[in-house]
C-alpha cells in the first residue's frame, strides 16, 4: 500500500528526515516511535502534504502512485488521512458541514452520489457512536472551545467518517487522559480491518498497550534506527530514548534535528 | 476649483426651487423652511473633500462631479415581478416599496401589521394633523444637517419617505420591511423616521438595491431613529446597490431610558459607499448592538464612520464589523466611541476585523475611544489578515479542494455576523454571497 524510499525532507532550510525507509501493507498497523525531535511528526506532515515540508530526495508510493505529486486534497479523496497532533480550529464552520463536504469531496471522487443533510445525520450519528460524542458537538464550530481529549476524538471521527486506507494518527494520545485514550483507542480498533493501514506516530508505549502495532519502528535523528515486533516499545518504555540517541548521535549527524516537532 | 465645486452644488439649486414650489401648497410651512435652511447649509459645506479628517480615505469627488440630477415621482414603472429578488419571505405583507425613494402604495402592503402600528409614506403623514406633533418634534432634530453635506442634500429633498411609529407597548412580530430601489440614473433621498413608543418591540429592514445591475445612480439616504424608554428595535440594513452606484447613508439613533437598539448593516453593493451610524445613549440602562459585514470586492469601496456617545451612567454598547475584501477593493471603519463625563458604569466594546482575499485590497481602519469618566469598562481592537496556511492546510487535509477550502473559511470568518441575524431570508442571502457555488452544500447549517 505505502512504499517510503530514502525519504529526505527539510522544513525551513534544515534537513529533519535523512533517508526513511518504510513499507506498509493493507491490514498492518506500523508505530512509529522516537524521542522529541527525531522527526516523526515531520514524517507525518510529509506524508500528508503540508506545504511547510519540501521533499528533497527520495519517493513514496500510494498503490503505485508517487504520492508526492498530489496535493493534499487528492491525498485526501485517495484514502489517506492525518489525524492532527494539534487540531485546528474554525470558528463559524460547524463540525457537521465541514464533515458533510468532505464526505462529499471523497463521494464525488469516487463517483458516487453525495448525501444530502438527512442522509449525512444518520451516517454522523452511527460514526459519532464510535468515539462516543454526542449530537451537541456536531452543531459547534469545528474544535472551537473543544478540549484537549474532544479535539482527539474529533480526529477520530474525521477518520470514521472518511474512512481512510492509510491514516497516521499523529501523537493522538498526547494530552489524553486514561478515559479519553480508552475511547480514542477503542475507536480506531474499531475500525482498523483488513483493507487498510495505520500509522501511529508516538512518544509513549501507553497508546499501544490500547492499539496494538505489528512493527514499531524507531526514529532518531532523521533516520530509522530500530525496527521490531510490539515487544520492542516495552523495551523502549523500560530503557528510555537515551540509548537510542546515543546510537544515532553515533551514526551520523543530528544537525537541525531539534527543529523538528 | 472653487469655482468648480460651486458649479456642482449649484447643480441642484433648480431642483431645489422646483421643490419648493410644487409642495409649497400642501406640506406644512415649517418643512419647507427646514428644506430651506438645510439646502443653505448644503451650499455653504458643499460637498466634503480628502483634506477633511472625516474623508480623508473616501474620495466623493466621482458623486459631485456626476451631478446627479434629483429623482422625481413617478419616473419609473417597475412592476411587483421586477421586485422579486429583492424582497424577503417574513415580510411579505409588511412592506413599503420605496422607488427612487418614492413611496409606491402598488407595490407595497401592510396587513401583517398589527393595528396602532403606523407605517406610512412621509409625504402623506405630513399632511395629516394626527402626525404633526410627532413629526416636528423628530423629523431632522437627530441628523445633524450643519455639518454633513449629505444629510444636508437630503434634507433640502425632504418630500417621500417612510415614516413609522409603534406605538407604546405594542410587539410587532412581522418585520418591517422597507425596500429603497432605483430605477434609472438619478440621485434619490430616501428618508426614514422610526419612532418607537414605550416598552414596543419591533424588527425594521432598511435594504437598498438597484432594479438593473450596472445602472450608475447616487442614493443619499438619512434613517433617523427615536427609542422610548424601554423599547427594543432590531433593525438591518442591507446595502446591495448596483455595483456602479453610490451610496451615502446616515443612521442616527437616539436611545431612551432602558431601551436596545441592535443594528446590523451588510454591505454588499455599490461602487463607492459611506455609512455613518450614530447612536446616543441618552439614559440610563440603554444598550445598543452596532454590528456590520462588509463583502466587497474589484474596485469597490466602503466606508463606515460610527460615532457611539454614551451621555449617561449604566449604558452598554457592542460593536462588530467584520469586512471581506477581494480584488483591489478598499474599506475605511473609523468607530469612535465618547464615554463623557459622569458617564460612571459605561460598558463599551468595538471590534473591527478584516479578512483580504487578495494582495491589493487594502483597509484603513481606526477605532477611537475618548473617555472622561473613570469608573467605565472599555475595549476596542481592530485586525486585519488573511486566510490562515494551517487552517487551509486543515481543510485540504480533509479531501476539500483549496478554493472550495477558502471559501468556507471565509464563510466562517463571515458567520461571527451572519448567526445572530434573525430574519432567515437575509441570512440565506448572506450566506449565498459569501459562498456563492458553495451554498448549495450547506444548507445543512442546522444540522
């Protein structure tokens, strides 16, 4: 489904990603694990689009298709989506018709017939249910006065609602409560399948005690210094980061690297 | 130069005359000697220039040199189907039409008010001895035609008009509407008198429009308004003019004892617009809600100048103007705000915020609190910026397009001003002129 080649990136002048090298299959969920800095956000944003980031060399495939070359829209209306670290707000949009158009950008996309408001309810409804929010949040501004936990869960139901092959949930665990994890979690499982694909780019181990990955990757530095089973986040939860930048510290330069986020 | 302004006022003296005498016989005397004397302040301001501080960044000198020759009754013969785009559902039999700024009883209707609610042409209310008092009392004694050229220009053409009174305690449910369209190329002078009685409450659109896009013609409007203790008015004006007109309009409200005045203006229309609203406090517990949305765009330009006096202890004021401007269009808002002395326990907020769709657009905006009591609570600010790259970078990451993404952020930006209008039409039509392609999309906003 994904296929990341020596992947380079800068943002502002400074180089954060330094030759990634990933390969995702329909059905897998991939974690993406580093210290501050080391550039998982960074991937995260590149892989979605944000103008901010220029890709310097390498490629990534989407089905066959050089991803770099869509803007973030069609990314979107392909399949893929980014669950905001920091979600945005905007004020005056209510979160049902921003995700009543959306809905509609990818219907139309694919061919089929846009739902009307009525039709949209009852879908919203359902997908609601799955991150457990209820009807109030869908006649506010979208994220305008949300906290921290119900922004989260705002990501999450975008993703329900947009039902995305390939979606990278960008540190959703940082800022959650245990309950609020508990409901963000179990609403990704619930619709994580056999069809598609999940990044989880995360600081902590917390999160994959919830959604369990079948690799975790370590980044540091820029680059992909670890990979393994899910056993290799406890090992990181017990030994800490310090090792790892120790490695990569060794390995090859970290330069500009702090600029990352 | 000067030779050449005197030329443009005197462009209007023949006019004037002819006024004079046709009404001589049936207005009462003492109108003709308020024309009188307004048109004489009118000769002697003539019309302002840049070096005023008033209109230092609005130009006017396109209106004086167009010399646009005053409309006269029955010039045009608009029929009711004509008139279809620019009325609203809720007032359907609640409304004076209003042609070159005179009164049409064909196309208007007024069942839908209650009875006691007078809403009537000003010509005919003149003439009758009921309204004298009233009107005497009123009629000019709130904008101030000694100092502004263009209430003076309008009061010298004192003749139609709408004149309304609601009377003590009386809720008026049915909107009134008061619909001022042009026809042709002339300068019209709609002139308004709301007086609102003790404890009433009603809702009062002012909309402007011309009958064919394109037409070049000046409207020079004065909207003067009397709240009795205790009353409550909700009233809009909407300005879609002909994008080749201009319009000048004063609004000047005067509060009593406890009242609320909320007044939200749109501006869509006209080639060169100025809105001048001023409200006085004049009584304890008054409080007044000066809200606007500005939406212009290729050469367009729009000016506000709103004057907030708070003369008395305990009165509030709210004040948002929110301003949309693309292509090389320009928008002026200076807001003062006067807490006097004595004025204890003031409660004033002015916010003016601009959004530019385009590099060239570009805003002047000031607003100006002069305080001289100590015991008050007061904010002002004013911004001006563009569409956030985060925000649309949110948008687009959702699978909308960048134009379709821009669009609704603006709609957003918009909304602020757009949810706390009430009547449904007008907020249908905002939201298509924000949007345009995109209304059909959401039409989901109560979803």
């Amino acid at each position: 489904m994904l296929e990341i080649k020596d992947l380079h990136a800068t943002v502002d002048g400074n180089e954060i990603l330094k030759g990634i090298n990933l390969s995702i299959k329909p059905g897998e969920v991939h974690a993406i694990m580093g210290p501050n800095g080391s550039g998982k956000s960074t991937l995260a944003k590149v892989l979605a689009g944000h103008p901010a980031y220029e890709v310097t060399k390498g490629e990534v495939l989407y089905e066959g298709k050089n991803l770099l070359e869509l803007a973030p829209d069609e990314r979107a209306r392909e399949g893929v989506f980014l669950a905001f670290q920091y979600p945005i707000e905007i004020p005056g949009v209510s979160n049902a018709q921003f995700l009543r158009l959306a809905y509609n950008e990818k219907r139309k996309h694919l061919g089929e017939e846009e739902l009307d408001p009525l039709e949209f309810k009852d879908l919203l409804k359902e997908r609601a249910a799955i991150v457990e929010m209820d009807a109030s949040f869908m006649t506010r501004a979208v994220n305008e006065g949300f906290s921290g936990g119900e922004k989260k869960r705002n990501e999450i139901l975008q993703m329900a609602v947009l039902e995305p092959k390939l979606a990278v949930l960008d540190e959703t665990d940082s800022g959650l409560d245990i309950d609020a994890l508990r409901i963000v979690a179990g609403g990704v499982n619930k619709l994580r399948n056999s069809e598609n694909a999940i990044i989880l780019v995360t600081h902590y181990q917390r999160l994959l005690n919830y959604i369990v990955p079948d690799y975790v990757h370590v980044l540091a530095g820029g680059r992909i210094v670890r990979e393994g089973g899910k056993e290799l986040a406890l090992e990181l939860e017990e030994k800490g980061y310090d090792w790892i930048k120790a490695q990569a510290a060794g390995s090859g330069s970290t330069a500009g690297a702090s600029q990352a986020s | 130069m000067v030779t050449e302004i005197a030329k443009e006022q005197g462009a209007y003296a023949a006019p004037f005359r002819r006024l004079q005498e046709k009404t001589g016989t049936d207005a009462p005397s003492w109108v003709a000697r308020l024309r009188e004397s307004a048109f004489n302040s009118f000769e002697r301001l003539g019309f302002p220039s840049v070096r005023q501080e008033e209109w230092k960044y609005t130009n006017v000198a396109p209106i004086a040199k167009a010399n646009f020759e005053p409309a006269v009754e029955n010039e045009s013969a608009l029929d009711a189907a004509q008139l279809q785009p620019f009325v609203y559902e809720e007032s359907r039999a609640s409304r004076l039409v209003f042609v070159n700024g005179f009164y049409s009883p064909e196309l208007s209707s007024t069942e839908a008010l209650p009875e006691g609610v007078v809403a009537l042409d000003l010509a005919a209310a003149l003439r009758e001895e009921k309204y004298a008092e009233t009107l005497r009392g009123q009629l000019a004694r709130g904008a101030d035609f000694g100092e502004n050229a263009f209430t003076a220009l309008n009061t010298s053409f004192i003749e139609s008009g709408a004149f309304v009174l609601v009377p003590e305690g009386a809720q008026v449910e049915a909107p009134l509407h008061l619909l001022f369209i042009s026809d042709g190329q002339s300068l019209s002078s709609p002139r308004v008198l709301i007086v609102a009685g003790r404890g009433s409450t009603a809702t009062v659109i002012e909309s402007y429009a011309g009958a064919r896009e394109g037409d070049a013609y000046f409207t020079n409007a004065v909207v003067e308004v009397s709240l009795g203790e205790g009353a409550r008015l909700n009233h809009y004006k909407v300005q879609r003019e002909s994008t080749d007109a201009f319009h000048v309009a004063t609004t000047r409200a005067a509060l009593a004892r406890s009242s609320a005045f909320n007044l939200t203006t749109i501006t869509l229309g006209a080639r060169l617009s100025r809105h001048d609203v001023q409200v006085t406090l004049d009584a304890e517990g008054a409080e007044c809600w000066v809200d606007g949305l500005y939406i212009v765009g290729g050469t367009q330009h729009t000016d506000t100048h709103s004057v907030i006096d708070h003369r008395r202890p305990h009165c509030t004021s709210h004040q948002l103007y929110k301003g949309i401007l693309d292509g090389k269009s320009r928008a002026v808002f200076n807001g003062k705000v006067f807490v006097r002395e004595g004025a204890q326990q003031t409660d004033a907020q002015q916010t003016n915020r601009n959004l530019l769709l385009s590099n060239e657009a570009r805003v002047d905006t000031k607003p100006q609190l002069e305080i001289f009591a100590d015991d008050v609570k007061c904010a002002h600010g004013a911004t001006v910026g563009q569409l956030e790259a985060e925000e649309l970078f949110y948008l687009t990451s959702r699978g909308l397009n960048a134009e379709l993404a821009r669009n609704l952020l603006t709609y957003g930006f918009a909304e602020e001003v757009i949810e706390k209008i009430k009547i449904d039409s007008i907020r249908a039509q905002l939201d298509e002129a924000v949007l345009n392609r995109l209304h059909s999309n959401l039409e989901t906003k109560n979803l």
